[in-house]
C-alpha cells in the first residue's frame, strides 16, 4: 500500500481557476509592479500623463536651472508683450518671463501637493487602520470626527484654516492635509472592514500574532491598492486646491511664485494679455489631469473589483 | 464524556456561546453552542460531527478563544483558559492550533509559504535567527510532502491540496499539543481529501498529534475519529467510540444522521429507495 | 430511436491567459435522450462545468468555444444572442452550485420564476403567478401560496435550492443542467434534493445533466456516467456498470479513494494535483499520476475513446475490465 506520496513534479496551480477564482472572489489580486507596468504600457494616454507628471519633478526639482530666466527678472520694455522667440509664453506686467515663471512655480504647486498629500495620507491611513481594526469605539468616535470634516466644501474648510493660520505655503498644506485626510481614512477603513473578515487573518488571530503585526504585515499590504490609486488621484486635486488658495491670495505668498498666484496676477489682465493667464492655467490642467490618467489606470491594477469587471470584458 | 487513558488535553465543559443577532423584532442572542462537554486525549482524534449550524465550527473556535464563551469552561492542559485576559492568550495559541476549511483563503494572499509557515515560528519565539527559522520551515514543509522550493512561492501558484498541506505545516510550527481542524476536506477534490487523510493520520502517528477533527462528512469522521461527538443546535446528542456510535447509534438524531449516509452503490441505492417506498406504503 | 434531447460533437474549449493558451475542453462528445439522467464526474480542473457553460453559450467572453450542441436538434452555437437566450431559456432549465448569489435579493421568488415564464410565453403576470404558486408546491415548498411573495433569504438554504429548481422547471424544459447543485447542501437535505428532481424527471420526462464530483450521488440519480479529466471524457458508461466494471484506471482509483466506514486503513489517495491547462501531457492526461501505467503508449500517445463493453467506452490503453475491484483498497 502506497503512502501518499511525497512525489511531486512541480506546484501545479490550475491557471483558469487561479485567475479567475482570485478575481471572481473579489480578493485583492497580487498587483505587482510587473502588472502596473503592463497596464501602463498598454494605454498611451496613461503612459503620457506618467511622462508629463515625471517632467513636471523634473521642472519642480531643476526649474532655477532650466528657466532661461529668474523668476523675478525684471524687463521694463518688454511689459505685456506677447509669446515670442524671446519669450516663448510672453511676458507679464512686470517684464517678467512667463514661461520662465511657469517652469519655476511647478516647484511651489508640486511642494504644497506631495506634502500635505502626504501628511493626509499618513494620518488618513493611520486613523483608517485604528477605526476599521478595532471597531467599536474607536470607530464611532474617528469616523464622526472624519463626517465633521467632510461635511464642509474643502474650500471653504480650507479658507477657514488658513485664515485661522494666516495666509502662507505652511498654512496651505496645514490646511490641504486636514480637508484630504478623511478621504483616505474613509478609503481604508472600508478595507480594512473587508479584509478584517479574511480567513487568512482569523488564522493569523490564532497563530497568536500581536494586533500590531497583524495590522501591519496582514491588512495594510492587502489594503495598499486603493490607498495608492486615491493618492494619485489627491495628488492632482491638491494641486487644484492650492492653485485656488493662491488664487485668493491665501497659499503661496509672492515674491514665490506658483501657477495660482500667476493666474490671481492675471486676472485684470486678461484682455490684453491672455498668455499671462492661459500657460499656468494649463500648466495646471495638464499636471492635473496627468495625475487623474495614472490614478485610473492604477485603479484597473490594483482594485480587485474593477479587474474582475475588465478581465471579464477581454481587456488587458 | 470523559476520554479513556491518556492525559487530557482539552477538556470543556457546559461551554456556551452566544452571538447578537439583528432582526427586524430588534436585538436578539444567539446560541450557538449551548452547553457542550467533551475531553480530548492526548494521542487521540475527536471527532465533532454535525450539520450546518450545529455549532461545531463555534466549539472549535472556542478552544482558541477565538470566540468568546459566554458560559461554561475550557481547561487545555489543565489550565482553565475561559477569561484568560488578550495577553495572555498567545501563550494559549501556541499549545492550539487550527486548519481552516478553504486553504485558499486561510493564507494570506501577499505572503510567500514560507513566510506563511514561519510566522508562527517567529511569533513564538521557536527558533533563534533567521537561518534556524528557515531551516525549521524546510523541515516542516518536508513532513507535510512539499518541496524545499515551495517555501519561495505564493498561495495562488499552488493547487488546492498543497495550499492545506500548508495550513497543515504552519499548524505544526509551534509543536501544538492540540490541532483544531474545522472542516479540513470540505474545500478539496475528492482524490486529493483521501492523501490529506492518509497524511493527517501519518503524522498524527509520527508526532503523537492530538486532533479535534471538526466535520459534516460522516464517511471521512469515522475514518479518522477515535472517538465521536455528535452535535446538533448547539448540543452534543452522543459521544462515544467511532465504531460503536456508528455500529449501535443510541441517540434518534444519530440514527437519522447514518441513515441519511447516501448508497455506495447504485444498486445498494435502488434498494433504500425500494425500501422506503415499501415503509412508506405499509 | 429518438432523437437525444441534447447532443454536444467535438467541444473544444480554450482560453488565452498571461501564460500562454489553456485548453479546458478538449474535445468532449456527449448526449442525453429525454428522461434519462447524464452525470458528468470529474474534480476542478476537469473542464466538466466548462463543457456545459460552453454548449450553452455561457462563457464569459474572451474564453474560445469550437464544437456543435445541439439542443433538441437545433445548435446552439450557431443562434444569434437573442435567439440563443430565448430558445435556451424556454427549452432548458439551469440549477447552479450556490442559491444565495443565483436568486436577486431584492425580488420575491414569486417574480423570478415567474419572469422567465411570462417573456417567454407572452403570459400575464396573473399566469406567471399562477404558475409560480404551482410549482413551488411542485418542489415541495409547504404554503406555497404566501411563500410565493417571500424573500429569498427569508428560505433555508434547501429551499433555495428547491426555488432554483422551480424557477428552472417554470418553462417545462426539455433539459435540465445542474451543476454541483447539491454539494453545498447538508446530506439530508442533499437526499431531499435529488429525490426531488427524481421525482420531477419521472413525471415529466425532462432529460437531466448532473454535473458533480460526489460519486454517491451520481450511484444515487445517475442513468448514464461520463467521467472528465484534463478536459476530456475518459470513461463513458451506464451507471451501474460503471460501478461494476471501472475501466480507466482514473475511475477505479476514484471509486477506491473513499473512505469506507469501517474501514480505518490508509486510504488508496491518487498522488499528484489534476493537469494544468496550460500544459497538458501528450499522452494520456492521467499518466503522471496513473497508479497502473500498463501499456507503453501511455505517455506519448493519446488513447481513444474505445469500446470496452455494453455501452462502455473508456480512454485508454489499459483497460482491464475484469481487475475491477469496485471500491475496494488497491495495491
């Protein structure tokens, strides 16, 4: 009589099941950066919002050294002219170089969004993680405090606070952080109440693993998916946010300048000279709108709903 | 009931288990497991047998704390274990351990094996550095008949049966003194359920394993089972030796759980089905 | 000699995944004739729920079918979308593995099995609730006349599976296909179920497709056994002499891997895992894990299906009827 035997040619998965069991059981798919990497390759408008977000770290980092100009490099004769092999944006007011300005301004717009962007991740993800682990209490008490902050406009919750801290680049991404963080918090604590339900966590509760282990070795690489697709896509609105706070004059204070300060300086200018208003603002639109393309192609890898939906539609 | 010889690993009494239920008549309890007493030997498998919501499931849960009772007491190793506050629960789960019933989703997805089957190593403290650790794993992963190389993979590049060898071989990390299997088949193709029987009753006789095997399948409990309880809406209706529960079944529930046993055969099925229709006409 | 209610010729299934083409049917002929019973064995992976997904047009799209089913001597590979959904649904009646995810939460059973009824036939809603309150008594549904407006989680979990069989009976199909509809159920009421639509088959001459992996049930119901591995059929019988007379070398160690009460030695488990799709040996897909390996073109050369009795055919080189040893260890 044969044992079970320990023979064994090689770890066979049966491919069919494999692909689709994971997916049709909505189970995080392992999105690896492989996977990413495909997806993006295969969809050129994503590919160019990747290259246009790259240029625009590249300008935010190089801009002093890339403008042909300063920023504040003054040309009494050459106020308001328009765009010209000289000045290939035009100039503002002031003799200023527009394109120039624009090129060092991404520094400004990109700082204000990684930053509070990033601050609302690490708080919004944190206090995502207490609510949805532990429920209960600290449940109830986070996520009234997130309705709070949800309820108001983000501009306006976004005024308020710099108003309250005065205007400034610091009061902008204080205040950016706050309005963003209960979004993220939202966003995993609903995965976080998914994934708790998981067998592989349960097993992990009866191995004896600590809370904190299992939060973070168990739930928060099974959550990372969307938590990383909202980034992208908050990175592009916090640019937004901050371009309209500079518009009123609250974020980013001059001399410094940033797309939404240039398009505040614009505005009685827009009939004479429209390029003083329309590079930043596309500036703007284009790095926005980058973001937005990168974040929906990241969606289709990395959330396991919405990869079942395409996989069952034949698409890569 | 209590277990023949042997020292008693896990012993409980009247447990009871209660969950709040949500109805439209308001807030209700629930319970799930209502007054439950069994031992368990060391050296011994248990068989807990019952239908859906019998509440076997939840009595397994229990002996980990994994659930909470609401009455009555666990004692493992002597030591009664009911309101042992959350710290000191992890010295419980490493003299516990479980297999779950679907080896896909008992294993966490972003993980590779080996780090699935050394975590209980690492938790516990089992082995000094990483190297001893890995070692342990291979060993482990030996007993259970997969490949050194499986350590590397991910859940999903294995087939069913491997991903419970798996659970099987990370249960075994700690050295438990008591294996919990909940419904350890139920997930597997037939031809691979009969080499994980075969492989749970080797090691058992290898290591001296203790097993509490938690099930529906009548056929697969007395083929593993020692002894068996059968439970339903909370109870245990019968506890006794395999052979003799099966063989002269004294409770009514017992009965109509054998008799509901389907035919091996076509032609053995043919005859119930004449026969209940002669019981039925007589 | 009728003509078979349902016949599928040369069905090939494959798909293109990441890792290159998977073939999960690979050639599959099967037929039924009006009230016989037709269970199709086989473990995951053996394309067994795949062949009937594909036969009837409902695979997911992106999946390649090739091959002819012909239900009631129409194929219905060659229908157009809207035809195929009106002719399947009138003429065959489906009954899936899990009842909750079938049945909409939202509707009562009242309206979904009356919803096939009235577009199909053109009836009103007071006909399709009339034929909904029958055939819930039909399936055994006590007060089938309030329960009729009830939830479906307001049922048991055998219950739903016997509204699901109402709601593929509510047409009078020719044909039923069930798949793995039992398997999560309790024994007993797994026993009620089958008696159930053994019962329904007598009185209507519907013509059933069992598709399952539980060979008790299959000695319980089944007429007519085709057993699947690797996507194809491997063994083809009636029943009881499939039983009997295992030929393929799969089925007899099928039949020896359960475990027998009583009977507490180590049980005759099969070594292995079932084949990948995407690399199907060239020879017999069984042979790697083949306990028997008896005739030297196991490896390189696919078997035919080959007449090994009465009605009996089986899939491959070695197949020694009379070493049968029906359930029973194996050396």
């Amino acid at each position: 009589m044969t044992t079970p035997s320990a023979q064994f040619t090689e770890p066979v998965a049966d491919p069919a099941t494999a692909a689709t069991g994971d997916a049709a059981a909505g189970r995080p798919s392992a999105g690896s950066a492989r996977d990413v990497a495909r997806v993006l390759v295969r969809r050129p408008l994503a590919l160019g919002g990747l290259l246009v977000i790259c240029l625009m770290v590249v300008l935010a980092l190089f801009g002093t050294q890339i403008a042909p100009n300063g920023e504040n490099d003054v040309d009494v004769s050459q106020m308001l002219t328009g765009p010209s092999a000289k000045h290939w944006f035009g100039t503002d007011e002031l003799g200023r170089d527009v394109l120039s300005r624009v090129i060092i301004a991404a520094h400004a717009s990109l700082e204000v969004s990684v930053v509070s962007v990033g601050a609302a991740l690490v708080a919004g993800v944190l206090l995502g993680l207490l609510a949805g682990y532990y429920g209960r209490f600290a449940d109830s008490f986070i996520m009234r405090c997130m309705d709070v902050l949800f309820a108001f406009p983000v501009m306006l919750l976004a005024i308020a606070i710099v108003a309250v801290l005065g205007a400034g680049i610091s009061s902008a991404m204080i205040a950016i952080a706050v309005v963003y963080t209960p979004i993220f918090a939202r966003i995993t604590r609903a995965s976080v109440l998914s994934v708790r339900e998981e067998v592989y966590v349960r097993a992990a509760v009866s191995i004896g693993v600590p809370d904190r282990e299992i939060i973070g070795r168990h739930i928060l690489p099974n959550v990372a998916g969307p938590i990383i697709v909202q980034t992208s896509l908050s990175l592009g609105f916090a640019i937004l946010t901050e371009a309209a706070l500079s518009f009123l004059g609250l974020g980013v204070q001059p001399p410094q300048p940033s797309w939404g300060a240039m398009l505040y300086d614009a505005r009685g200018f827009v009939e004479q000279a429209w390029w003083m208003a329309v590079f930043p603002g596309l500036a703007i639109v284009l790095t926005v709108l980058s973001f937005n393309l990168v974040g929906d192609a990241l969606r289709d890898v990395l959330d396991p709903r919405r990869r079942t939906q395409l996989e069952a539609a034949g698409r890569p | 009931m209590s277990a023949p010889g042997g020292d008693v690993v896990a012993a409980v009494e009247d447990l009871q288990v209660q969950f709040p239920v949500r109805t439209s008549a308001g807030k209700r309890e629930v319970r799930a497991v209502d007054g439950v007493s069994f031992e368990v030997a060391r050296g011994e498998t248990l068989g807990l047998v019952g239908e859906s919501g019998s509440g076997k499931t939840t009595t397994g849960l229990a002996l980990l704390r994994l659930v909470n009772p609401s009455a009555g007491t666990v004692r493992i190793l002597g030591e009664d274990v009911t309101s042992w506050p959350r710290r000191r629960l992890r010295a419980l789960r490493r003299r516990v351990a479980m297999v779950f019933q679907d080896p896909q989703s008992s294993l966490d997805p972003r993980h590779s094996i080996g780090w699935s089957i050394e975590e209980p190593i690492r938790v516990h403290g089992l082995r000094d550095g990483a190297a001893a650790r890995r070692a342990r794993v291979h060993e482990l992963l030996e007993q259970v008949g997969l490949p050194a190389d499986a350590a590397a993979r991910h859940p999903h590049e294995l087939s069913g049966g491997q991903r419970q060898r798996v659970g099987i071989a990370r249960a075994l990390a700690g050295q438990p003194d008591l294996i919990v299997l909940d419904e350890p088949l139920a997930s597997l193709d037939v031809s691979v359920q009969a080499q994980i029987m075969n492989l749970l009753r080797q090691l058992q006789d290898e290591l001296g394993l203790t097993y509490l095997f938690i099930a529906h399948d009548l056929a697969a409990i007395a083929h593993m089972s020692d002894r068996v309880a059968v439970m339903t809406s909370g109870h245990i209706v019968e506890t006794g030796p395999a052979v003799q529960v099966y063989e002269h079944p004294q409770h009514e529930y017992t009965r109509t759980l054998l008799a509901a046993i389907p035919a091996d055969t076509p032609a053995e099925a043919r005859r119930r089905r004449a026969d209940a229709g002669q019981r039925s006409s007589a | 000699m009728s003509e078979p209610v349902f016949a599928v010729r040369d069905l090939r299934v494959s798909v293109r995944t990441r890792r290159g083409l998977a073939s999960i049917v690979n050639g599959v002929d099967l037929t039924v004739d009006r009230g016989r019973t037709l269970a199709v064995v086989g473990e995951s992976g053996s394309g067994k729920s795949m062949t009937m997904l594909a036969a009837t047009g409902l695979t997911p799209s992106g999946v390649r079918v090739s091959g002819s089913a012909r239900l009631l001597g129409t194929d219905l590979r060659t229908m157009r979308a809207r035809k195929l959904r009106s002719f399947r649904g009138r003429h065959a009646g489906f009954v899936f593995q899990d009842p909750l995810s079938s049945l909409n939460p939202l509707m009562t059973v009242g309206r979904q099995i009356g919803e096939a009824y009235q577009l199909l036939q053109g009836r009103s809603r007071a006909d399709a609730r009339r034929r909904a309150v029958e055939l819930l008594g039909q399936v055994g549904i006590p007060d089938a006349e309030q329960r009729v407006d009830s939830y479906p989680h307001q049922f048991s979990g055998g219950m739903r599976q016997r509204v699901m069989i109402a709601m593929a009976l509510a047409c009078e199909p020719e044909l039923i296909i069930a798949d793995e509809a039992t398997t999560a159920l309790d024994v007993t009421i797994e026993a009620q179920v089958i008696d159930l639509v053994t019962e329904l088959q007598a009185k209507l001459g519907t013509a059933v497709i069992w598709i399952t992996h539980d060979l008790s049930v299959v000695a319980g119901m089944a007429d007519d056994v085709a057993v699947m591995y690797g996507g194809r059929i491997v063994e083809q019988s009636p029943v009881d002499e499939l039983f009997e007379h295992p030929a393929h070398p799969y089925t007899k160690a099928l039949l020896g891997a359960r475990p027998r009460i009583g009977d507490r030695s180590p049980l005759a488990a099969i070594p292995g895992s079932p084949p990948n799709p995407l690399r199907l040996p060239p020879g017999c897909a069984f042979y790697p894990r083949c306990p028997v390996r008896g005739d030297a073109r196991c490896a390189t050369e696919l078997p035919p299906l080959a007449p090994v009795g009465h009605e009996h055919r089986a899939r491959t080189f070695y197949a020694d009827v009379a070493d049968a040893v029906p359930g029973g260890s194996m050396s």
